[in-house]
C-alpha cells in the first residue's frame, strides 16, 4: 500500500518537526553547562567546546552530502541523518568522560550534516516563490520551538533527575520523525514553480558565485552569520548567567532562558517572514531591511538588558530584544533560496550551514574565553555579563550588512531571473 503523499503541508510539518529535533540536540547542551562544567571541572572556555565538537564533521560531510542531495531522493537523507543524530544524542548521556562527552557531540553534528541540509531545497520545490517566505518561515520556527523544549524540558529533567537521562529523552523523537519522513512525505519534483530551470547541476562554483559575488547575497551570509554567532553565544550562557547572577535554580532557569528563546523568536520568525512576502515583491529591498532595522534596534536593549540587576527587567528586556533580533531567521533563507538555481538550493543550504555551524561553534567559544578573561579582574559573574554585553551590542554590526544588502537586492534579483541557470 502506497503511504507517501505529494502534500506541501504534510512535508512542512515533518519538516518542521524534523528540524525542530535536531535544534533540541543541538541546543539542549545549553542548559546542561553549569552540571556539565562542575562534573568535568571545566572553564567556562573548556565547557564552550561542546558547541565546537558539533561542528567538526558537521562542516564538510554537509557540503558533500549537499551535492548528493541535487541528484538522490531527499527524504531518504533526512530520515537517515535524523536517525544517526538521535543514536548520537544518546550516547552523549552515556559518556563517562569529557573527551566521550566531546566524541558524541561530534556524531551529532555529523548526523545533521546529513539530515538538513535538504530540508529548504525540499519546501522551496512544494512552495512557488510568492509563499516560500512564509513556508519557510514556518520551517525555521524549528530553532524557537526546539529552544523552548530544550531549554524547560532539558532543565526541568537535569535538576530532577540527572543531566545524562536529559540526552537519553532527547533522543527518542528523532526516530519517530525519522520513521515519519521515509514512510509519508513524497519526494517533490524539482523546480517545479521555477519556470525555465533546467534539470542540469551547476557546478559548485556557480553556487559559490551565486552566495558571494552576488552583493546582496554576500551581505545577507555576512550578516546572518555574524547574528548567528552572536545569538548562539549569547543563548548559550544565557541560564549560566541567572544561576550564577540571581541564583536561580536549574529548572527555573531553563524555564525562563526557554520561554525568551521560543515565544518571541517564533513571532519575530513568521512575522517577518509574512512581511516580507506582503512587500518583497513590489519592493526586494524590504527583505533585508526588516532584518535589519529590527536588530539596530534589538543590539542595544539587550546590551541594557544585560546589565540590569533585577531579573523580571532583564528578562523582559531580553524578551524585547529576542523578538527583534531573531526575525532575520526565515526571512533571510527563504531570499538566499530564491535566488539560487533549483539544483542549486540543498547545497547553498549546506554552504550557509557551514556557515552557520562555526558560527554556533565559535559564538560559544568567543563569548567563554571573553568571560574567562573579564573574571579575572571583575570576578566570574560579573565577567560573563560584560561578555555578554559586548556582544548584544555587536548586532548593529550585523544590522550593517543588511542595509547593503538592500541596496542590490533589486538588480540582483532582476539578473538572476535573466539567467535562472547562470552563476
């Protein structure tokens, strides 16, 4: 009996809850750090390394499965990888050792690398380009949804019981969805709501020409990059913070950290994705403009925030700040995908995963090693704020390059529908 069906709703939920799981394995070891860095006797640098372990594999098996994702089924890749994943996040609450620890979240990152990288490529072929920012948006409410289960499931467990058994729960939905996108979700037919592409695969380099000559979209991976790197380091050290600040407990942490990382970044992510595609098309410029006066604004209240020594203020301010500086998210993927080539799309994904995975890596690492150097004049706590400070207010950095990027947006847009195959 025939089980796959050719629905875009049906495939966006799967999708969506695919991704969602893999946010969850990604990121639940941000509420773990303080029981982590105290079994392990670590620093706050040593325990920002669990975020870099991901990345290890994760950066070149994504590019080659990427490629082979322009010329095999999909779903087959994203089943596999979610199911590798899920092993991997499992063995993460079975390692006795920091360098184990480290070992396992090297396989999750592996696993992801083959699990995402098609998951755009898959909704761009079920939706036509006047609904790909709000599809995609949809898609991308993966990281706030699995932020907040993470962050208040993740913490709840590992003050209950222990910060293992949170990985070994963790685990268990990777393979339901897994099972769930190999038997119901239908490979859809590429590109077909791009008119005059061909079934050819542009080589590599087009793709790269097409990210990284084009302006706009070298200022939009510019820009997405640098809030990433941000938002990934700030996120990470977001419940250190009021454990070590307000002294808080661990489950009330990540309650508070999940609700902030989820709540308003899934508004910011679907409202700027409706934005965008209400103006895009009369005006290109707006979708990187909406990005980026959000976080002008957002950079600077969550450097207010942060310095704040009442919690309810600084949580409601970094609440504030969260909503404006997470709506780059889907907006910015859904006009990177319309301007690749339809076999260009799961490989500029990985690109931009790449991209993004050293920025999840190195947002941690950065912001650690600046609180490890800051507490040795101000002291631990009071280093991790100023950290963290600095940081936030580096998003008008990233603000900048969308602003570049909506000066070209037009013209490029216009000389890629010239050339659909073109680089």
């Amino acid at each position: 009996m025939r089980m796959r069906r050719n629905s875009p709703w049906l495939a966006l939920v799967v999708l969506t809850g695919i991704g969602t799981v893999g946010f969850i394995d990604r990121i639940v070891v941000n509420v773990l750090v303080e029981p982590v860095k105290l079994e392990f006797d670590l620093s706050d640098t040593q325990v920002s390394l669990m975020g870099l372990a991901f990345t290890v594999l994760y950066i070149g098996v994504g590019l080659f499965v990427a490629r082979l994702a322009e010329r095999v089924r999909r779903l087959t890749l994203i089943s596999i990888g979610a199911f590798v994943w899920s092993v991997a996040t499992a063995l993460c609450g079975l390692a006795m050792s920091w360098t184990q620890l480290l070992l396992a979240r090297v396989g999750v990152g592996l696993g992801e690398a083959v699990g995402l990288q098609s998951n755009q490529s898959v909704v761009a072929d079920y939706f036509p380009a006047n609904r790909r920012g709000t599809a995609i948006s949809i898609l991308l409410l993966s990281p706030p949804i699995g932020a907040f289960i993470g962050f208040v499931g993740g913490g709840w467990i590992a003050q209950n019981f222990d910060w293992r058994l949170t990985f070994l729960i963790a685990a268990i939905p990777g393979v339901v969805f897994a099972a769930l996108a190999w038997f119901l979700v239908e490979e859809p037919e590429r590109g077909q709501h791009d008119p005059g592409a061909g079934d050819e695969v542009p080589p590599f380099t087009q793709v790269l020409a097409r990210l990284f000559a084009l302006a706009s979209a070298r200022n939009l991976v510019i820009g997405s990059a640098l809030a990433a790197t941000f938002g990934f380091g700030l996120n990470y050290f977001f419940t250190s913070l009021m454990i070590r600040e307000f002294e808080v407990g661990l489950a009330e942490a990540g309650l508070y950290a999940g609700l902030i990382a989820s709540a308003p970044a899934a508004l910011s992510v679907v409202m700027s994705g409706m934005l965008g595609d209400r103006f895009g098309p009369g005006n290109p410029a707006a979708y990187a403009l909406i990005p980026g006066i959000c976080m002008v604004i957002g950079g600077p209240i969550y450097v207010l925030a942060i310095t704040r020594d009442s919690l309810p203020l600084l949580l409601g301010l970094v609440s504030l700040a969260t909503f404006l500086n997470f709506g780059y998210l889907g907006i910015t993927f859904a006009t990177l995908q319309n301007l690749m080539h339809p076999r260009m799309r799961a490989t500029a994904t990985a690109v931009l995963n790449v991209v993004y995975g050293l920025s999840g890596g190195l947002g941690p690492l950065m912001l650690g090693w600046m609180s490890d150097n800051m507490a040795a004049s101000h002291g631990e706590t009071e280093g991790l704020k100023i950290a963290m400070a600095i940081t936030g207010g580096l998003y008008v950095w990233a603000a900048l390059h969308y602003f570049l990027a909506a000066r070209r947006l037009r013209a490029d847009m216009d000389r890629v529908a010239a050339s659909p195959g073109g680089g």
